[in-house]
C-alpha cells in the first residue's frame, strides 16, 4: 500500500533505504549492481579509491561526503553517466 504521505528527504541520522525495502535479496541485488558499476571507480568502501586511481582518474567522490550521501534515493543513478543500473 502507497502511503499519502511525502517521504522524508534522508538525513546523517536517518537509514537511506526504509525496513520494507531492506529484503536480504534486494541487498544481495543492490550489492551485485554496486561491484558491477561502481566498484572500479569508487571503490570497495565507497571512498573514491577504486582501481581507475591507478589508471589516472583524478578525482571520484566518495560516497561518505555528506552531499552525496543527501542526495534523493536513485538520483545518483541518474547523474552518473556509468551508474545504469536499471
């Protein structure tokens, strides 16, 4: 059921994926999708320290910077032109 109400924008504080959308298998998926195209620039961690550093890509974010970490929920698929994850 769709609720009326207009979802929170996530906080530092906040989980970014609700209880209802955290299923193992959604997990197991998002994680597959994660070492498929983000993994090589961004890292295991999530840092920006992946294996394209040592090919001379200057600068990846990371995703513990607080801008994008308040980013909407798929809007990062959406600016990345390598996140195509749909």
């Amino acid at each position: 059921m769709i609720s009326a109400t207009p979802a929170k924008k996530p906080t530092a504080h906040s989980p970014r994926v609700s209880r209802s959308r955290s299923r193992p298998d959604l997990i197991k998926r998002g994680q597959g999708r994660y070492m498929i195209y983000c993994y090589p620039c961004h890292g295991a961690l999530g840092d920006g320290n992946g294996i394209t550093k040592s090919y001379g890509m200057l600068v990846t974010p990371s995703y513990h910077d607080d801008r994008i970490r308040n980013m909407p929920e798929g809007e990062i698929s959406t600016r990345s032109p390598t996140a195509r994850t749909r």
